[in-house]
C-alpha cells in the first residue's frame, strides 16, 4: 500500500498490536480454486433465514422537489419502492446481504460509498470503509490513533458526545480558539509552534466538523481549510473530518435570499494530496439517524487497519443498510442523480426552516436586545449570543477578587446556569454552551480570556417541527426579559 | 443499582474513566415537564425520513415444521408479513426506529429480547443491553473487565475470532484442558489455585462457549456448568458466556434417534445468583448474520457501563434490526410462541444436517480407519480426530531430540499441516485446528502434554449445502487414504 506520506508512525500502540482475525487466512483460501469445496465456515445457509425480502418504500425522486413533494404527500406521496430479495432480481440479494461479510463492507456497499465520494469530493487516493454511523466511525479513528497521554485539537466549543469518547482512552483535548468562521488557523498554529514538551508529545490529531460546527454552525472557508491543511502538513496532524452537515450548506448570510446555487464547498478530503485526512460521512442527517450506516474516507493503509480493527469488534456494517444504499444506487433505484437530487432538495428544506426560525427569532427574542443570533451558513444549529454583560448581576472583576490568574474574570459561567435554569422552569430545554466547552489547562495554556468567561452561548436547533421553534423561541424571549429585569415568574 | 455479590472491582481502568455522555443529562431534562418544549437536539424531523415504511417478508410460523415448509416452498411457501410505517399502525413505528434511541436499544426492542431471555433463562435479577451481534457484545465486555497485563481465561480450543480481539489490549490468554464433554473443571480449578503470582493478577474473566462450542463441537453438562459456577463463586471469576449455539441443541449422541424432546440446557444465566454471568446472545444463527443484532444479559451495574461505553462508541444499535424483533414478538407478529415454534423447527433441521453428514462421514471417512468423527449435542461443527499416530513419518520422540522439556513431542504440527496443504489442492477447505489452539506459556503452565501434540483435529461444518458435505467428505476420504500411504496425486 503506497502513501504519498509516510504516516504509519500515527497508528496507535494498540493498532500496532492488532492482529488480522486469524480465521479470515482461511476464508480466503477458498478462493484458491475455482471450485473449492468448503467444510470451514459456520455460516447459516440463506435457506434457512426466515426473511426472503425486505421492501423499503422510499421518496420518489423524480419530482423536482422531492423532499417538499414527499412532506406534503404524506401517506399517498409518490413513492419509490426498493428491495433486496432471495427469489427476485435485485442489486443485493438477502443470501449476500444477511450472510456474514467483510469489516469494509459489501463490495457492492463499498462501492456505493465511493461513487458518492468520488463525486462530491474526487479524492485524490483513498479508500472508502463502511461504519456504524459517524460515532462508531470517528471512534475507530480515534483508538486508531490515540496513545494514553496524547492530546488531540479540537475547536474550544465542540460535539461533546464526541470529545467525551476518547478521554478514556487517557486523551486529553487542547482547544483552539474560534470566530464566526470556526477555528482561527493562526491560532492551531501558535498552540503547535509553542507546544511545551513537557505535556507530552506534539498533538497528532486534530478533529474538525466543518461544514456547520456543532454547536456553533460556523463554517470553515476554502481559504482557512488551505491554512488548516497547511499547518497540518508543517506539523504532521491526521486531519479528522466530521462532516455530517455536508449537504445542508445554505447561501452566505449576506445574500440570504438568492436560490441556493452555492456550490458544495471544498473539503478537507478535497484537498488532500498527502493522505492525512481521514473523513467521515454519514447517512444520518440525510436519510435517518436510525439507519447507524456511515464510512470512513482514508488511505490505504488506514483503511487497512479500519478493517482489522472491525474484525476484531463490530466485525463488519449490518445488511439492512446495505442493501437500502445498494438498491437505491442502482439502476433501478434513485441513481446517483437522484440522491443528488434529494440531497439539493434537502437542503432547500433546510434553508427554509433556517429562515422560519431567524424570523421568529427576529420577532420574538431580537427586540429584547438581549441576545443576537449567528446565522449559520451549515448545518441545524444557530449559535446564541446572550448579552450577558446587560445583566444587572455581571460582574468581570472576578481574577481581581481570586487573585488568581488563571481564573475567570466574569460571572458568566454561574449567570448562564441560571438562565438555563429559567429556560427549563419556562419549559425550554436548550442547550448551554457549557456542555460543549473544552477548558484549557492553566499549567500550559493562554488564560488571558478563558472559555468560560465565553460561556453566554446556547445552541438551538432548527431541525425540529415549527410548533417547537414557535414557543421555544416564545419562551426564550419572555424568559430573557424576565431574567434580565430579575423578575421572578 | 443493587448487586448481590459487588463486583464493581472487576471494571477496567477505561470503563471507571469513563463518563457518561455530557448531553444526554440535558436530553434527559425534555422529560422534566409533561408539555417540555426542545429546540436542543439536532434529530432530522422523521418527515424529512426518505423512508415511510419498511416491510419485512418472513416465514409462516403457523406449521407444524415452519423450517421445512419455508425451505420446501421457496418463493411460494406461505409468508407473514411485517413492517415498521410512518402512516399505518405498527409496533414500532419509522419515526421511532429511524430516529436517533438510546445504548441498552429502544424500550420497545430491549422488551423484545427481555421477554425471549425470561423465557429460556429465567435469570434472577438481570437486565438486556442490546448489541451489533455476538462479536461486538464480547468486545465491549473484555474492555469493561480487561486491563492491559491481565489474563483471561478460554477453553485451549477456541474461536479465534474472539479470542484474537483483547490481545491488543495487552491481555493474555490462559488455556484449560478439554475433553469430549468440554473444558474440565478439574483443570481450571488447579490452574486457579496454583496461579503464580509473579504472572500478574490472578485471571477474574473466563470466556466460554457452553453449547456446541467452537472449534470442538462439546456442551458442558449441567453438573460440568454447577462445578464451574462454583470454581467462579470462589476465585471471583467473571463469566462471559458466548452462546450463539444455544437453540441448536440436539439429542445426546447416545440416542441419535429419539425425537428432539430434550430440553435446552440450563445456561450459566440461569445459574447466576451472584449476576457474575454477562450471558452473549445473538440473532445470526436462528435468523441470519447479516443483522448483526444480538444482547448482552448481565447485572444492573454492568448493564449500566456497556451503555455508557456504547454511548461514547456505536452508540445505539441500527433501528431496521429493531423494527424486525419488535414487530416479530408483537401480537399481530410471530409472538413468542411463534419464535419458539421457529427455533425448534430450526433444531430439527440442523439436527437432519448433522445425520446427513454423520452418514456421509460413515461412507467417505471412516471406512479409512483414519480419522473418527466426535457427535456433537450442539452447534453446526464436527471436531474430527485425525489418528495421526498411524501415519508413517509420525514421531513422538521430537522432545528427546531437541533437549527442550517444554518443546513439543512429536511432528503433529507439521504432518497437519502437510495434510491441510493436501486438502486445498484437493480442492477443499477445512478448518485446522491449530487456527483454534491458545499456546500455553512455557514458563509457568504445565508442559506435560502441550497443545502442539493434539493439533490433529479438524472442524467441518454441516451448515452449508448438502452437496459440499457431499464433495467435501469425498475430498477428506480420499486425501487422507493418500496422505497416510504417502501416495503422490
């Protein structure tokens, strides 16, 4: 397996340990010959499963606008049946699909996902490997790479159900500084230039969403994905690219209101000449959460050791989702045309509701002047600003009073948990930015301007129904004014 | 979460790391209020699902012998339909099953499997975490109890694939001695008590497959499974029991004839009043391994570290699998009943299969005087003793010669292998046994008679077709005939 760069020296100690399963040198001795016999697998013959068909009844994509077609059709919408079966022709037939398989997936699977990769991305060497959905996927990257003791880059406010899985492992995370734009390369730069060995090694890894953070929604440009990949290449990082919300790109905040011509932006994937980037998609957000089918994007010889790993734990991807995404490429199914067209539509749906909550926001929670939202060019989530200095109990004379240093300044931080507090007692749930806020290490890091005293942030998200986002923001706002006011309800 | 024996000492260094997720305390607070409104979760509205209904074409269990019928009927044998649909009613319907649930499975599917394990199980105060089948439940167990430097405890024949999963982890395998009826209890115990100190901690995880175990085809007896309950009642021994086998359980060898009136074992669950017992079960063998969908039963406390660890790692289990095991138990499914009628249907015909291939074996193999075929009571393999002490390059003074006392005796090994190479070019596949041998440490196990001196087994399948058993078995007879003349094709 040829690299452009060698970077073998990333896999974790654990990678290294990994042996292949020692049963599949056998299987494949089965294909030794033409007409091998075989007497040495356990596998149930497809005879005896008591499934002969699954039907999936899908969107028909043959409308022009077929997300808003299907919505509105409900029950009698179109459709655009799909189905792998035992006895009738199909892409994948129930005695490949639901036997056992290979830890990359079906070939066929397999093959789906790099169509689908190779044209919205056109990487350059790379090799497609089926997951369990995004988690599982950014998981096996993460013990892929990881060693106990090493710290892994993200943004200061990241998907904290993501952070959270590797600190296990005895990862620690270095957080990088953000702006509307997401993480400010100069600032990755100045954290790897300045890195203290005493901390332990050089950080190897740095995890990234970059279409529509979570939960900030901000989106990377071409011109800091070049900066980001730059540094990367300088200082040697794995690039992990989460980028579920690839396909829910919006137009720019300043030209809110054009058709969503916007081409889909580069990513990091695109740019990657070296094979340092290893991304994961999914079909979570595009098809349903449920389905838990994603794929890993590396080279080669990550790919290799993607599969020895699944060998050895989720042994290979179920065959439902499979065969839906088989069928659904195939000639008889939607075509890749048609997922492109799903997909635009999709996100057409999107911006709508994108601009059904910025004007409810405008009407309800603006006029308070006591919270602003971002607009995100990406994603479900609009990043919240509370102006908590506004609040009659802010105080950011904090460090003075501690005498220590490294402290906060402000009261944000307990000012934020109240708001919440008030949000839940209003009956709003929505979430903090103290859930997603990694802090620094004081020993190591700049505490001039700590994440905490950042903390005035909440996330909400315009991917639930518009009763949700009409009394939410309802809510939001009354209970604004009433904490700012200090009323009590 | 009460325990009746507290074995919270056996969690690994990883799994007491370990937090929970930080955002689900937040989802958790949508509950707080009866009428809560949520703008936190980033969930696709199901509308936005490209999927309104999934439709699952299975077997009538409404036979007397709904296998046989199935099989005999092909694409005309009568069916039971079930689906999962956004618009008709269903049991678990595509706006649950596809959108984003819980580690332990939804509600509705952790019932499923509940009620299937009360049933056969009985157990006394455990509860269901669901898993991605067999090989992804065992993973998560051997990181919850293993810590690197730890040995862990397998029969000296065992699956492979399994027990080559924690060695990354730095855990080792100690083996114990088996004979026809399985691991010896009498050997573990002594392996336990003599345990050397200087070797690490004393091994607290026993890893086991008590029906039709893997490669040897054995089921431990009831009294076998009594002695070593007991021997892990007073070592402390965690019991992973692995038993993809259990509905494939036939009449003793000594009345092959009798009807399949036997009743399935008692499992080590149902022996398990400590809740030392993390019972493994799975749908790959009674529906089909392509689901990847199976269970752990365990004790409250380590149900609750399997669903914060598959929180930070696969997450939930893929909903379509759900979908099929909730509407499968649902009044207008299967029910239990049906389930039960299918497994034991299942049972008489894999119990066909073994006297197919049984005779077949009389026929083809044993006429050679060569190789003698043990009756399994359980599972899909036959463990065939190869009488290698009959061929004539076979030497048992290899010790003698190479002044080793740990080194093997005799040339097993080799002429094994040899006959496997014979085998592949007679056009057939059969598993070695040394795929499935753990070698013991020299240093501290006893050398008396090593594992190397009994690789002369092979394990045959008779799940496939009946036309491999046929071509397979014909290979087997006549290459061995030939190996042992020492005649050249």
């Amino acid at each position: 397996m040829a690299m452009p760069v060698d970077l073998s020296h990333h896999l974790s100690t654990e990678a290294r340990l990994r042996q292949p399963n020692p049963m599949k040198a056998i299987w494949k001795l089965t294909r030794r010959k033409p007409n091998m016999v075989s007497l040495a697998n356990g596998d149930p013959h497809f005879s005896l499963y008591p499934i002969r068909k699954v039907e999936f009844e899908m969107a028909s994509v043959a409308e022009e606008d077929p997300v808003a077609t299907w919505r509105r059709g409900g029950p009698s919408a179109p459709c655009h049946k799909l189905a792998s079966s035992t006895h009738e022709p199909c892409a994948l037939p129930i005695q490949t699909g639901l036997q056992y398989s290979h830890g990359a997936g079906l070939p066929d699977a397999q093959r789906v996902v790099t169509e689908l990769t190779n044209y919205y991305h056109a990487p350059s060497d790379h090799i497609c490997t089926l997951t369990l959905g995004n988690s599982d996927g950014i998981t096996k990257c993460f013990r892929l790479l990881g060693e106990p003791g090493d710290h892994f880059i993200a943004d200061e406010f990241s998907f904290s159900s993501m952070t959270n899985v590797p600190l296990s492992q005895g990862i620690k995370w270095v957080s990088i500084k953000m702006d509307e734009g997401g993480m400010i390369p100069e600032e990755l730069e100045r954290v790897l230039a300045e890195w203290n060995p005493e901390r332990g090694r050089r950080p190897h890894v740095i995890y990234l969403v970059p279409c529509g953070q979570n939960p900030t929604g901000s989106t990377l440009s071409l011109e800091r994905r070049k900066q980001i990949y730059a540094i990367a290449q300088r200082f040697d990082l794995i690039i992990i690219e989460d980028d579920p919300y690839y396909f829910l790109q919006y137009d720019s905040p300043d030209h809110p209101t054009t058709a969503l011509s916007t081409p889909f932006s580069t990513s990091f994937l695109s740019l990657d000449t070296d094979g340092r980037v290893m991304r994961i998609d999914s079909f979570s957000k595009v098809f349903a959460p449920g389905m838990r089918l994603g794929w890993i994007t590396s080279n080669a010889f990550f790919h290799e050791a993607l599969v020895t790993y699944t060998d050895s734990s989720t042994m290979h991807p179920h065959g439902f989702g499979q065969m839906l995404i088989t069928e659904m490429l195939a000639p008889h199914g939607w075509q890749l045309s048609g997922f492109d067209r799903w997909v635009r539509s999709l996100r057409a749906e999107y911006h709508r509701r994108r601009a059904f909550f910025l004007d409810l926001f405008q009407r309800e929670v603006a006029p308070t002047q006591l919270a602003r939202a971002t607009v995100p060019e990406a994603g479900m989530f609009v990043w919240i600003r509370v102006e908590i200095e506004k609040h009659p109990r802010y105080r950011a004379d904090r460090r003075m009073q501690s005498r220590d240093v490294t402290a906060p300044r402000t009261n944000v931080k307990e000012l934020m948990e109240e708001l919440f507090e008030r949000c839940l007692d209003g009956g709003l749930v929505i979430m903090p930015a103290s859930v997603f806020a990694l802090s620094a290490d004081p020993k190591y890091d700049d505490m001039e301007d700590p994440v905490e005293d950042r903390l005035n942030y909440l996330r909400a998200t315009f991917a639930g129904t518009e009763e949700a986002m009409e009394q939410g923001l309802t809510i939001l706002g009354q209970v604004l004014r009433e904490f700012f006011t200090e009323e009590q309800k």
